[in-house]
C-alpha cells in the first residue's frame, strides 16, 4: 500500500494515510483540497491534542490556520493510524 504521508507524531505514533484516502476527503471536505502541508504540520506539532469523549481510539490535533483551527481527527489502529480532516471556522 502506497501512502501519501506517513508523520510521527509528538505521542510517538506512525499517523498516515493513503492518497486514496485524502481524496475522498478532499470530496467530503473540499477547503483542505489545499492544506494539505497544514495537515501535515498539524500533526507532527498541534497545539493542542484531545482524547475524544465519545471513543477512546480517537485523538483530535487542533492547530491554528489563520482566523481558523484545523483540527485533524487520527484514530488509532492495530496497525497504523490514520488522519481524517476537518478545517473549522472561528477561533
């Protein structure tokens, strides 16, 4: 499988993803069509990384873009980890 990036991040994980997938959020989430060096950065230095409340397998990278966050949503797997992305509005 051929990966668009594979980053550590700072709680020591291997986050990646396929090229496959970034397409198919670009599709969903079209504003990251162009972001996705800011995704990158996002993970390897957030400002701030959150456990999500409702499963304990997902982390949220929060990182400032502008007047936005971008906040990269990783679930950790058995075998790697992957980066799902969302920018949001508004600090």
């Amino acid at each position: 499988m051929e990966y668009l990036f594979e980053i550590v991040c700072p709680l020591g994980w291997k986050i990646r993803t396929t090229k496959s997938y970034w397409d198919k959020l670009v599709m969903k989430h079209p504003e990251i069509s162009q972001r996705l060096e800011e995704v990158k950065l996002t993970v390897q230095n957030p400002i701030q990384i959150h456990k999500s409340k409702s499963d304990e397998l997902i982390f949220l990278f929060y990182s400032e873009l502008g007047k936005y966050w971008i906040c990269i949503v990783v679930k950790k797997l058995e075998e790697f980890t992957g980066a799902y992305c969302h920018l949001l509005s508004n600090r």
